[in-house]
C-alpha cells in the first residue's frame, strides 16, 4: 500500500459530523488527485477553506524562451544566479517543456509575508544549500543541505529559512511524483533491493492550527499566471487529518548506491519517476570491482530523452572543469559521454564522492533567457581533443 499518514484529531467515520468542542462543527476538505481516483487525504478546518474575500492582481510568471528547439549541450553556472530577498522572486525557470518546468532559487529570506500554492504542478526542492522549515497546511517538515522535498500540487505553504544563503534545485511537474515502482512490490511497499524506504521518507509533524480571520495574502500560480488572492481565514487551520497525499522530505545522504561488477547503468541511481520524467541521485559510493573495470560511465546516445544533471558536491569523474552548482544539458539527438581524459583516468579507481541530481525527459527541453544569462559558451565543444 502506499503511505498512511496523519496527525491531529479527525472523526472515526468519514464524512460524518466532527464537533467543536464549544459548539458547531469542522469543515471537511478532500484533497485529492486525478478527480476521486488517485492519491487523497481528508482534512479537517476549524474555518470553510473556501472564503475568497477578492482576488487583487493576476500577471504573467511565464518563462520567456531563448531557444526552443536546441541541439546544443550546455552548462550553466547556476551559482552565478543572484540572491534576492523574496522566495517566488528569487525563483528562476532554466529549461522548460509541456511536462515540466526545471528552475533554481537563490532566496535570501523566509517566506512569510504571504503563502503560495502551485495548483498546476507538484514540486520538488532539492536544497543545496541552505536549513530551514517548509511550513504547511498539513504540517511541517524541517530540511537541510542534500534534502528533497516533494510538494503535491494545490498544498499551500510558505518557508522559513534559518539561514541567508540558499541555493535551491527545482522541478515543477504536471504530473505526480511517485517513487520507482520496480522498487515496490504490487501493494506499493518498498522492497529489500529497494536503494532505500519508508524508514527514510521526512513525513510532516508539528501541525499547526490558527483559529485566525482578517485578510490572508495567497499567491496562486496556475496555466503561467500568479493570482494574488485574498483569504478570509488562516490557510493553516486545519486540526488534523489522514491519507495518502502530503507533502514529505528525503535526504539524498539515505540513498544507497547500487553497484557491481563493471559500470552500472544511469537507472540505479533512480529516485524519483513522474509519467513525463525521472529524477536520479548520483552519491558517494564504491567503483566497478572487475579487474578490468572502467569505472567512467560509456559514451551513449541521447536518443529518448534529454538529460538535465545539476552538480552538488564531490569529485565529479566524467567531466572537466566542473563545480558546484553547474548543470549541463545533454539534448536529444547528439550522444555524450566522458570528458576527454575522464575515462583513462578513472581506471584504478575505487570510489567517487560525488553528488549529483539527475533529471532525465521524455520530451525535448526549451531554454530559457534566464538559463543563457548563465551560460559559459563553449561546453558544447569540449569533447573536442
């Protein structure tokens, strides 16, 4: 089965009476996927979640492409993106396509002048740098250096960060994200052979509960608007709830590496998948133990997928002249492999420390102005000996 969850108080029965305790009763909420089908959790609010007092402004958040059909492999320094003080602001789309918009984030400050919800796409935060607490509706989740946070669509949230310098690594999906099903066994539990389980999932706690009116500030982006909407009621006043859609976190330092004989290929570092993508966690781990090993990945095709992979930490093997916070775009249509050198090298080898998020597409990725602000210009020829 897939993961149960709850916290605070919620009735035995479903969709029954649930009773203050000075009087009047709770407001039901489903908060479900794919219509009545998929994943839900049934929450419990002290105020009716529906009280839109006005919708103030709505304006365009829609990336503006610089390259929409691309054949060229790329590198972007994503360290050189500048801080800024607002958490959506700070919010950069890179690569873009009908599935997906791939981003990184520099915010200097906590969200709280205001709460977000994304009511088109899940999201996951990959934090490179940076410790704090997401705060939602359905509970909070703290996170530090190497967390992933998963955040279905239509959760309102906001964010505190402990700290000033952040580097965040993001993907929004228009489709759910699930762990790998060959990981799982036909009721959705983790398997032995699994790389890790449910002992490792961050799962929400310290619900809060505010029993608050006035005028709540939400920012709603939905089909590339951002609607400034303005609430009745504290979006966190739910006082308990149950089910299988909720936000969660995931370290990448409880990912346990896959390894054998000779060089294993990218689908073992496997994390995440989506219907449209899969996300991939490349962590410190042992090399190829066959005498005649090389521990560097094959050159391979890129004929499916374009591959996306954002360099976190490490020594990192296969490429030249790489640091922390570069992502490389390797399209659809052109094979790639090793840097010239990487694969001699390599051999003798018994271990790396790198770390590294990988996001590989099923349909081609368009680039954005942002992402060419951070282009170096020639990784494109550095296969060239």
């Amino acid at each position: 089965m897939p993961l149960y969850h709850k916290l605070g108080n919620f009735p035995q029965k479903r969709h029954t009476q649930f009773e203050k305790p000075n009087g009047g009763l709770y407001y039901e909420q489903l908060f479900g996927t794919e219509g009545f089908h998929g994943h839900s959790s049934l929450l419990y609010h002290v105020h009716r979640p529906t009280q839109v007092k006005e919708i103030l402004k709505s304006y365009s958040v829609e990336p503006k492409i610089a390259i929409g059909k691309n054949i060229k492999s790329l590198l972007f320094k994503g360290f050189e993106l500048k801080p800024e003080d607002d958490f959506l602001d700070s919010r950069k789309a890179m690569l873009v396509n009908r599935d997906c918009t791939i981003g990184l984030a520099a915010p200097k400050k906590s969200l709280r002048e205001y709460f977000y919800k994304n009511a088109d796409a899940d999201e996951m935060i990959f934090i490179h740098k940076g410790k704090g607490k997401l705060r939602t509706m359905m509970g909070n989740i703290p996170f530090e250096y190497g967390d992933y946070l998963i955040i279905p669509r239509g959760m309102i949230y906001q964010i505190d960060f402990e700290t000033s310098e952040n580097r965040l690594f993001y993907v929004e999906s228009f489709t759910p994200f699930y762990t790998p099903k060959r990981y799982k066994n036909e009721s959705g539990q983790h398997l032995e052979h699994s790389p890790f389980c449910e002992r490792d999932f961050i799962l929400p706690s310290e619900l809060e509960t505010h029993d608050e009116k006035g005028e709540f500030l939400i920012k709603i982006k939905k089909e590339g608007m951002m609607h400034e909407v303005l609430y009745a009621t504290h979006p966190f006043d739910v006082v308990g709830w149950d089910g299988y859609n909720f936000p969660y976190g995931f370290s990448i330092h409880n990912f346990e590496p896959i390894t054998g004989r000779v060089h294993q290929p990218p689908p073992v570092h496997q994390t995440f998948e989506t219907a449209t993508f899969v996300v991939c966690s490349f962590c410190p781990r042992l090399y190829d133990y066959h005498p005649k090993a090389i521990p560097a990945p094959y050159n391979h095709s890129n004929i499916d997928s374009d591959e996306v992979l954002y360099y976190v930490d490490g020594d990192f093997m296969s490429r030249n002249n790489i640091e922390q916070g570069h992502i490389t775009l390797h399209p659809k249509g052109i094979p790639h492999g090793p840097a010239p050198g990487a694969m001699e090298r390599s051999i003798g080898h018994t271990e790396t420390q790198e770390l590294a998020v990988m996001v590989d597409t099923f349909r081609p990725l368009m680039v954005t102005e942002e992402a060419m602000g951070l282009d170096d210009g020639k990784y494109y020829k550095s296969w060239v000996e």
